[in-house]
C-alpha cells in the first residue's frame, strides 16, 4: 500500500524481528528522525541536524544508580612515572557511574582523574525538550526511539534509549546507554531523535514497527521503489571472524580483493574504556581479528559496516591492512585495542582467568596487546556516520603500529589517534589526512594523550614505564575544519618526533600540555598557522624542542614556552614569516631576545608567495 501524499511505502515483514538498517540500492536509508537530513545520513551535516542543546532541560545525574566506585591506585615504587605532579600513577575506579562499560572500569571514574576539563564520568539521566524543540512530539509510542547527544564540546556523541516516557510533561527517562565515550558531564549537547514513526515524514526515511512487523519506506523517487531494487536490512555485527589465542595464534591468513559490505551497526552494543584517553570503543568489527600472527587483508574494500570496519583485538602480531578502501563506515575505520588485567572478568575473552586484577592493569609485559600493526596505502573516508568520536586509525593498550601511504578524509574528529602512550614504537608517515573534525571543536589530523602509564618492554626489551619515541614524518596534514592544530599532543603526551611534514592551518604548529614533554618538532614546514607553539612547562631533561623549522604565521608572536629557567624550551634555527616581518618572542622582539643568545640562527621575514610555499611543501615530501 502507499501514501499518495507523502510516498510512503508500506511491507509486511511478518517474522523479521529487526531491521537495524536499510540499504536501498547500495545506499543507506535513514531512520525516521528529527530534524531531518537533507542528504540522509551519509552526508555529513557539520554542526548541522541537530536540536539546540538550549532547547532542552536535562535531568541530572543519577549518582546511586549503580552503587558505589571501588578505586585503586597503583603506589608501587617500581612503577613510578615522575612528572611533576601529572600522571604518574596509573590509576583506576570500577563500578559506580562506570557500570554502564563492560568491563566497568575507568580512569575516568578513578579518585583523581586529571587534566583538560577533567572530573569523574557521570552523564544526564533524561531529558525533557523545550516547546516546540520536537515538533511532532507527544509521540504514541516511543519505547524504540534513541537518543543521540553530543557531550558539551563534541568530544564525543552518546545514544541513549529510551527508558520512561510522560507525554504530559514531555521527560524522557534515558535507559540503556550513554557509553560510547569516555568522558561524561551532566547535561547534553545538541541532539538529535530517531525512530519514532510521527518523524517519517523525509524522502530517503524509513522505520520498521517491530510490534506490527511492518516495514515503511519514505521512498526518495517517484512513483513506488523499483521492483528490481536491491534491499538489504543488516544483521551480522562480524563478517569475518580470526579469533585464536596468543598461544596457539591463528597464522598467516590472507583476504585479498574482497568487498566487505553491510554489517549492522553497534553502537548500542557493550563498550569499554580502553584506557585514559576520551575514547570509549565497542570490541567488534565488520573484520575481527583477535590471537593472530601475519594476518593480511589486501587490496579489499569496506563499504557501508555500521559499526568499526576492522578490530584487531588483543594479541595480534603483524597484522597487516593495505591497499584496500573504507568508505561510508559508522564507526572506525581500523581500531587497535590491547588487553591488561583491571578487572575479574572482560567480555572479550570469555572463559579466560584473569590473573592480578586490578594491580596488573599496570601491566603490558605480558604482549596481550596489538603489536607491528601495519596500515598502509589505504584510504578512508566518510567514516564515523554513527560514533562521532571516531577516526580513520585509533589505538589503545597497541604498540609499534605503522601507519603510512594512506589518504584518509571526511571525518567528524581526529583523524588518527593515540589513546595513550602504551609502548610506544609507532611510526606514522607518508599519510594525506585532511577534512576531519568536520562536526566537532579540538583536535585535527592527529590527536594524542597519555593520563596513564604503562608498563611494556618495546622501549628497549626490559620492562619500563617509559615508551619508545613515535615518530610522525613525511605527512601532510591540513587542519581544515575546527582548526588548532595538525598534530593535537593532548594531557600528558610525550617521546614524539614530529618532523618532515607539511603542516597546513591551526592555531599553533605545536602543543604540550598537563605534564607534556620531550616533543620535538624539527624540519616541520607550517603554513598559515596561527603561532609557532604552545607548550607547558618540562622537567630539566625533558625539554621540549622545536628547530629547523619554517612557520608562515597568521600572527606576530612565536608562541607561548618556557622562556627561562632550568628546564627552558630549546628554540633555534626557525624562519619565521609574518605579514608584518617582524616577530615577537618571549614578550620582545627577534632581535632583541637574539641578543640574550636565545633562538639563535632564527630568522623573520615577510610572508612568501603561495608558490614558494607549495615549492618548500614539494621539496619536503618529493611531489
């Protein structure tokens, strides 16, 4: 049957119990929603398609829900990690607000988290939208409906369902839900709802009415849907599943030219917090690898999953993802997420005994961890349609991952990130990343924090608190949308190489914070940023570096570090080019603080041609 006016086409679907997901001819249908989105949902609609989080009273907290956190914090000498105060300890808390992952465990929810805008996790328990926010609102029946809502900032999106509803006042009561981050706060940000028959009223809609089995489509055409359309209702979170143990791995398995296509999305499914940085991840992908070694996937194609196209869980060694294509993905593109012993049980390896809980969650020696992970010739895009806080790479508790040729593009955060600094070793390189953070403030191309150490032996084979340098080279990276920098180093992060790279946009080229130290940027070409740098201050030996650089700036000051004392950041052999052509530094001119024997050899001028800096941009990285 059809609706003249409106196109709606209705099918009796008599013993499907859900439909998650509908692909029209290849293409993603969008589930009956307000507001609407003009391009569906496979068209990002920046900080579009959203209710104001102003039009909106949110219910606080409820922090008795699930009883109270038991915190532990690890006080053996052996694993001190000084620091002036910040992140020296690793530290946990189970239970309480953090029961909502599974495990239920979190640095968030530990005695003292710290750092940029840290207090413990929590999230609103409801919400009741200003008149008029919803439209169409009192709804009949919305026990199926979701909830998508930005955390304040966009650091991440949670889902929510729906647990009470009082079409009187107009409350929704949140159930299930509001763990697909890591970080919490007590109200939301703007928001969106879906799946609510009275909002299937846009070209491109659909909603499936589980109790009526019946499935309507707000056609996007004329007429009724072709009958040689294709429809395809996703099912299967997992597509291929590689699962051994670490020891008795699965070894050298190979897919090549395989087109991975519609598995249904997770985003409601259990997620963890991998480890101190704002993720939160579902352990599941379209591809699942977990207990392998010299796995390979070439020259294949992820279209249209859901959820994480590819999860290397756990011990894996040598995994390998090249020259294949991700394109439309609700989640991430690749993730890498290691294992350490914080609580009794993980979902994610049933069955196993899980020795020295929580005093081993310190612990990354015993290599339950991905290691030499390699990404290369890839390219992503469009991805995190669903999970806004993901990337087209991410790890955690993961270690000397290669991360090199790929072209990633079209993203709603950072597009490559480090959780934590988790062994270290890593290589990233030869990457074209731009477009990302195109619906959320902070970060760009690449994102990085390290709240929690970690014991592993990749630094130099015994065990050590202390990770192997990364290196970040031969990139370039364009901090387009939501610019502050190209490469974000966030609470905490340390031992990075940054250099070689061509670094386009941002506030500033480089960033410490909360306890950052020993970066270096060296041989960088930085173009229209904002200032040089902006860093915390190190301990004497611990310095940050930033030299042999040249920085075409949009301001007039080198940036904000520290300008004396024991522990000063070195600064020299910069050229520095203003609109002005002249600079300041340390609250006086080039010239002058040159004359106090700092930044020697630097050197300002006025801005160049764009040629000459496409010329530097080609010299750099041979194209």
């Amino acid at each position: 049957a059809a609706n003249e006016t409106t196109n709606i086409w209705v099918a009796d679907v008599s013993g499907v119990d859900d439909i998650p997901g509908l692909q029209i001819d290849g293409v993603r249908a969008t589930r009956a929603r307000y507001p609407n989105l003009p391009g569906g949902i496979e068209v990002s609609p920046g900080y579009g398609g959203m209710v104001s989080e102003k039009d909106a009273d949110w219910t606080p907290p409820d922090f008795n829900k699930f009883g109270p956190v038991h915190f532990y914090t690890d006080n053996a000498s052996s694993h001190d990690r000084p620091n002036g105060g910040w992140f020296e300890h690793y530290m946990i808390g189970v239970g309480g607000l953090c029961s909502v992952y599974d495990p239920p465990v979190s640095y968030w929810c530990s005695r003292h988290p710290s750092g940029g805008g840290a207090f413990a996790f929590r999230t609103p328990s409801g919400v009741t939208p200003k008149s008029g926010a919803l439209p169409h609102a009192p709804y009949k029946d919305p026990s199926g409906a979701l909830f998508f809502v930005w955390r304040p900032a966009r650091w991440a999106n949670w889902m929510f369902e729906v647990g009470a509803y009082n079409a009187s006042s107009g409350n929704f009561t949140f159930g299930k839900g509001g763990n697909q981050g890591a970080r919490g706060e007590n109200r939301g940000g703007d928001f969106f709802v879906e799946n609510i028959y009275e909002e299937l009223d846009a070209p491109g809609e659909f909603f499936f009415d589980t109790k009526a089995k019946r499935l309507y489509l707000f056609y996007n055409g004329t007429g009724p849907p072709p009958a040689a359309a294709s429809v395809v209702a996703p099912s299967l979170r997992t597509l291929v599943n590689i699962s051994a143990s670490r020891w008795a791995p699965a070894r050298g398995i190979s897919h090549s030219g395989v087109t991975f296509r519609a598995a249904r999305y997770t985003y409601m499914d259990p997620h963890g917090v991998p480890s101190a940085g704002d993720w939160a991840l579902d352990r599941v992908g379209a591809v699942f690898l977990q207990g392998t070694e010299g796995v390979r996937f070439d020259a294949c194609s992820f279209e249209r999953v859901d959820g994480n196209a590819v999860m290397v869980s756990g011990y894996n060694r040598h995994a390998a993802i090249t020259n294949s294509d991700f394109a439309f993905v609700g989640g991430n593109a690749v993730a890498a997420w290691g294992y350490t012993n914080e609580t009794a049980s993980d979902p994610g390896r049933p069955g196993e005994r899980i020795e020295n809980y929580p005093h081993a969650g310190v612990d990354g020696t015993d290599g339950n961890h991905p290691r030499y992970t390699t990404v290369s010739g890839c390219s992503a895009r469009e991805v995190g349609l669903y999970e806004k806080q993901s990337s087209f790479f991410v790890q955690a508790k993961t270690a000397q991952s290669t991360v090199s040729g790929n072209v990633f593009f079209n993203g709603p955060r950072a597009g490559i990130n480090a959780n934590d600094g988790f062994g270290g070793g890593d290589e990233i390189s030869h990457n074209l990343v731009f477009s990302t953070c195109r619906e959320s403030g902070d970060h760009g191309p690449f994102n990085s924090w390290d709240r929690q150490p970690f014991l592993t032996t990749v630094r130099d084979g015994s065990a050590s608190m202390t990770m192997a340098w990364r290196e970040i080279h031969h990139n370039f990276f364009i901090d387009n949308y939501s610019p502050q920098e190209d490469v974000d180093n966030d609470d905490g992060s340390a031992y990075y190489k940054t250099h070689h790279n061509f670094l386009v946009y941002g506030g500033q080229g480089m960033k410490n914070d909360f306890g950052g130290h020993d970066n270096h940027h060296y041989s960088n070409v930085y173009a229209y940023v904002g200032r040089g740098l902006g860093v915390c201050s190190q301990r004497p030996g611990h310095e940050d570096r930033f030299y042999d650089n040249k920085l075409v700036l949009t301001g007039n000051d080198v940036g904000g570090f520290a300008c004396d004392g024991a522990a000063k950041t070195v600064v020299h052999d910069n050229e520095y080019f203003t609109a002005s052509g002249s600079i300041a530094e340390c609250k006086m001119s080039l010239p002058d603080w040159q004359k106090r024997g700092e930044d020697k050899g630097s050197t300002v001028a006025k801005l160049p041609a764009d040629k000459e800096i496409i010329g530097w941009a080609r010299k750099l990285l041979g194209f």
